[in-house]
C-alpha cells in the first residue's frame, strides 16, 4: 500500500502546477465567450454604474455651491439660492440608491446566468473527455474546479464586480470634476496617483502569483478529501488515518502560507493606500488653505475638494478587496481554462458513416493491422489482427498486462488505435457517430457501477425510454425479479451510494439487466465476475446465456467459469495472440490455456 502510494505522489498530474504562460489570455478569451450572448445586459450594468459614479461625483459640487453662494445668498434674504441645491442634493442622493440597487440586481442576475453557463460547459466538456484523460487526472482537481474555483469566480461577479465597476467610475467622473473645478488643487491631488499606480501595480503583479499559489494550494486539500472519502475502506482496513492526516496538513500548511501572503500583500496595499490618502488630504489642506488665505479659492471649494479626496480614497478599502477577489477569481478561471482547452483524445466524426442493417444476431468485428500504445509510448497492441464474425462469443484470457482491457477498450472506442483500424461490420468506428456507437457496442465491467437512485432507474440507463414493462422484463430475463420481489420498496428501492444496498452479484445482474434492456449488437464483459463469490456467480452465468443470446460478445475473465460458454477462446501474451480455438480443442492441445484451465479445474477442488 505504501509503495502504491509513494508511486501516486510522485508521479506527474495531468493538471500541471505551472500553467502555460498565455494562460491568463485564454482565460480572458473564455471570459469574453461566456458574456458574449448577456452583452447588451452587460452594456447595461456598466452605463447604470457609469451614472452611479458621475452622480456621486456631483454631491459635493453642490455642497460647495451652497456654501460659498447659497449661505451668503440665503443671509441677503434669497433662500431659493440655497434650496434648489439642497433639494438637487437630496434627489441626487435618491437617485444613487435607486442606481446602486439596480446595478446591484443586475450585476448578479447576469453573473448567475454567466456561471450556470460556465459550469454547464464545463461539465459537459469533463464528461466528453476521453478515458486517456480521466485515467492521468484526479477526480479531485475536477471536483476543485466545479467548486472551490466556481465559488470564487461566482463570488467576484455577484458582489465584487459591482464594488468594482462603481468604484472606477466614482473615481474616474471625481478626477474630471477636479479638473474641472481648481486645476491647482487637482495636481496636487494627481501627484498622489505617482506612488499609487506603483503600489498598485507591484500588488496587482503579487497577488496574481499569490492566488494562483492558492488555488492551487486548495485543489490539493480538496484532492487528498476526495480520494481519503472515496477509499475509506482501504484507508481504515490499512490503517492510514495517521499518513493522511500528515498529508492534508502539508497540504492546509502550502495552503495556509499562500493564503498569509495573500494577505500580507493586501495589508500592504491598503495601508499603502491609506497613507497615500491621508498624505493626499494633508497635501490639499495645506495648499488649499494658503490659497483661501490668497483668496483665490474660496471656503466651500476647499470643502468640495476635501469631500472630493475622501471619496476618491473612500472606495480604496472595497476596491482592494474587489481586486483580491477579481485576482482570486482569475486564478480560479485559469485553471478551469486548462481544463476546457484539454482536447478529447477521441473525436467524433464530423459526417459521420451509419452502420448497415442488422443481417443476423450481432455484428462482425475485425482489428486490421491494429497498433497501440499509451501516454508513456509503451506499445500494449504490436500490428494486431482478429477477425470475429456476427454471433460469435470470444472469450479473451491471458496474463495480467497481455492486453485484454485494451483490446475492448479500442471496440468500444474508449481509445483509437495509433494505427490500423477496428471496424464493425466494415465500418471504422472512427467513422461512426458516438451514440451509433454506444447502440451498438455495450461493455460491462467488474465495477458494476450503480448510481444513486432506485433499482428501475440503474436498470433503465441501458434504454431511458423504456417502458416499465420492458423494464421488468430485462430484470426478469436476468433472473433479478424474484430478489426484487423481496425488497420492501419493490423496483423503487433506493441502492443507496454506489449500490451499497445490494451484494456484488445483485449489482452485477442490475449491470445485466441494464445491458440486456439496451439490447446492442456487441456485448462486452470485462471481468464481469472477478469480484464474485460461488453463489453469485452462479445466477451471474445462468444470466449470461440470456444476456448473450444474438450477439456478438467478447469475455475477458480469469475465472474460467465465464470461458465455458464461449464459441471461441484466444490467448493473449505481451499484445499478440498465442493461441485461438474452441475451449475443447486448446485443452486438448495442452497449450497454455489447457494449463490455465487444469489449474481453475484444481482450485475448484
């Protein structure tokens, strides 16, 4: 177990660490993508904020207005100078919480449309991979990226984009109307975008590598409680409580030190800016003051600006917070990035060729000159060849590592061969469309995997639409019913997580059944009975001569149990065939399945 382990942590993700360096274009082009389609929403959003800050932007121009001409106007007896700014004041104040709450309430309802595309997309995409990429990938990353990442992306665009956005806004409409105002008073508050354009960015630069550090600081942490919850029998059985627990703190420690620097970079740039403002506000005090002592600017001016530099810096504290987060939500779209830019390795055909009418029970197989090998360049299939007519029940045995798992991987188009090709009768599969495909080919593994849901649901994945007459009829045709018939909640009891309810061999037979209800041309049953004991592989095998009956199969066992009901039996060894003929004849022959054979006879003893 430690070994498996060690071999585990030292091996290479398929999700690399170190992103590409465009990573951070692609994820923008993805971002433009996805709003694409709510753009005139967006349009919106960004003029109700723009009129959001230019509002804010007025209110002390008009404080200044009735201080240095209403009061006076108002002592000489003209209230109505006086009250026409007040009463602007108010329904200016009115109309920023009127913008304010609809940028609000668009902003998040054009965010959760954004995310229900981005998540749909990604998890379409993830299921449309190929085998190849979920055999080197960890389910973990992938649970990463649909929640810890979507979190943070979703977080960013339903509360700190609108801080965001109106913050830019009430800034760049106030640097205007200080221009505009006292273009003496406003350099002295431009001088102190000097040092804030370089704080800024030398933070900006900092907190883009600090979170990506912590996204994928975090994506470990959740990959080590994936994999810990989903072994937990080995993981009690090995007593690895402790060595995983070691783990996940190394992991929550890389994660703790990314996230302190995260926010020692924050508390670095907000009291930057803090002081920046403060040393701003000093500045504009003391110059504004000797010009009112010069009386070139008057008293209500130097308010307006006083005012006007607080809500410049005001909005600093929200906009720090708003570009951790726009940075944290950067990272965590990078990598969802990576993840959509992956291309299956297995590619459906753009015109695609149908296979012809069904002559008879099942359909003609044939390897043509067939190579293959993985990722790691290590050829598994060398210039292989096997012709198997419609009907025909192949059973395939050999030594682990013969090639038997890969041989029905490429029939059923799990993986294309490097060269040569697999066809069904006559057809390149590379030329059929995917679901002609899963029509016509359908494997069932050891793992007999059932989802969470009833009996009739796991049985009817084989034919969605089937009818609950025919769905009972599969169940019956594999000797399932009388089990059913027992159960409280008949076919709507629940399995429960992983078909935990039912024995290894009750969730070999739902496979059964749900294979049956398909009813495809080429049945595949990869090691359908290694994990059974005597009494289920029992009814497993009467079901078999059911489930076979018409078609083309092909039976990869150890046990040879399942062997005896083949037609045919081939002998693989290092991806070539050493032996193929009937089951009577090779043990006659005394070849290496006549041994094979002699030792299960012995076992069975």
């Amino acid at each position: 177990m430690s070994g498996a382990t060690d071999a585990q942590d030292s091996r290479s993700p398929h999700e690399p660490d170190e992103l590409p360096p465009d990573i951070a274009a692609r994820a923008r082009r993805l971002l433009l993508d996805l709003v694409r389609p709510e753009r005139t929403g967006y349009v919106i959003v960004i003029a109700v904020m723009v009129a959001f800050g230019v509002a804010n932007a007025a209110g002390p121009a008009l404080i200044a207005q009735a201080m240095d001409h209403g009061i006076p106007a108002a002592i000489a007896g003209n209230m109505r100078a006086l009250v026409v700014p007040m009463t602007l004041f108010l329904l200016l104040t009115l109309l920023i919480g009127v913008l304010d709450f609809w940028g609000t309430r668009m902003t998040g309802t054009l965010a959760q449309r954004l995310m229900v595309a981005l998540r749909r997309r990604l998890f379409d995409h993830v299921q449309r991979l190929g085998i190849a990429y979920h055999e080197r990938s960890t389910s973990g990353r992938l649970v990463a990226r649909q929640t810890s990442d979507m979190e943070n992306i979703q977080t960013f665009l339903t509360g700190s984009l609108v801080e965001l956005v109106a913050g830019l806004s009430m800034m760049g409409a106030i640097a205007v109307t200080l221009l505009v105002m006292d273009l003496r008073l406003a350099i002295v508050v431009f001088l102190g975008f000097i040092p804030l354009l370089w704080v800024s960015i030398a933070s900006n630069r900092a907190q883009r590598r600090n979170q990506r550090r912590t996204r994928t600081a975090i994506a470990k942490v959740i990959v080590q409680i994936v994999e810990t919850l989903g072994g937990i029998r080995a993981v009690q059985s090995f007593r690895r409580e402790s060595h995983n627990l070691d783990r996940i703190d190394a992991e929550d420690d890389e994660y703790r030190r990314a996230t302190t620097s995260s926010l020692f970079n924050v508390a670095w740039f907000a009291a930057s800016t803090r002081l920046i403002a403060s040393l701003s506000t000093a500045a504009v005090l003391l110059v504004g003051g000797w010009l009112v002592m010069q009386e070139t600017v008057q008293v209500g001016m130097l308010t307006a600006f006083l005012l006007y530099v607080r809500r410049f810096y005001g909005p600093l504290d929200s906009l720090v917070q708003a570009i951790t987060m726009y940075q944290s939500a950067s990272a965590a779209l990078e990598k969802v990035t990576v993840v959509l830019d992956a291309a299956p390795e297995v590619v459906e055909p753009a015109s695609p060729t149908h296979l012809p009418p069904r002559a008879g029970g099942g359909r003609a197989i044939e390897f043509a000159d067939v190579e293959f090998s993985y990722a790691d360049g290590e050829t598994v299939l060398p210039c292989f060849d096997l012709a198997i007519p419609a009907g025909q029940t192949v059973a395939v045995v050999g030594q682990t590592g013969a090639g038997k798992s890969t041989l029905v991987k490429l029939l059923t188009r799990f993986y294309d061969p490097t060269a040569g090709r697999v066809t069904l009768d006559g057809v390149d599969l590379r030329r059929l469309a995917d679901a002609e495909l899963r029509e016509s080919a359908v494997m069932v593994t050891q793992e007999s995997y059932l989802f969470g849901g009833s009996i009739a649901e796991n049985i009817r994945l084989g034919r969605p639409g089937a009818t609950d007459a025919q769905m009972r009829a599969a169940a019956e045709a594999v000797g399932l019913a009388p089990f059913i018939s027992r159960l409280p909640d008949g076919y709507d009891t629940d399995v429960r997580k992983r078909g935990g309810r039912l024995s290894s061999g009750q969730r070999q037979l739902v496979s059964f059944a749900r294979a049956f209800l398909a009813d495809p041309d080429v049945l595949v049953l990869d090691e359908a009975t290694a994990h059974l004991d005597i009494p289920s592989e029992r009814l497993v095998q009467e079901a078999l001569s059911t489930v076979l009956e018409g078609r083309t199969a092909i039976i990869i066992a150890h046990r040879l149990s399942t062997v005896e009901i083949a037609d045919r039996v081939l002998v693989l060894d290092r991806g070539r065939i050493v032996e193929d003929d009937a089951p009577a004849v090779l043990i006659e022959a005394g070849g290496r399945f006549a041994r094979l054979h002699a030792a299960w006879e012995e076992s069975r003893v």
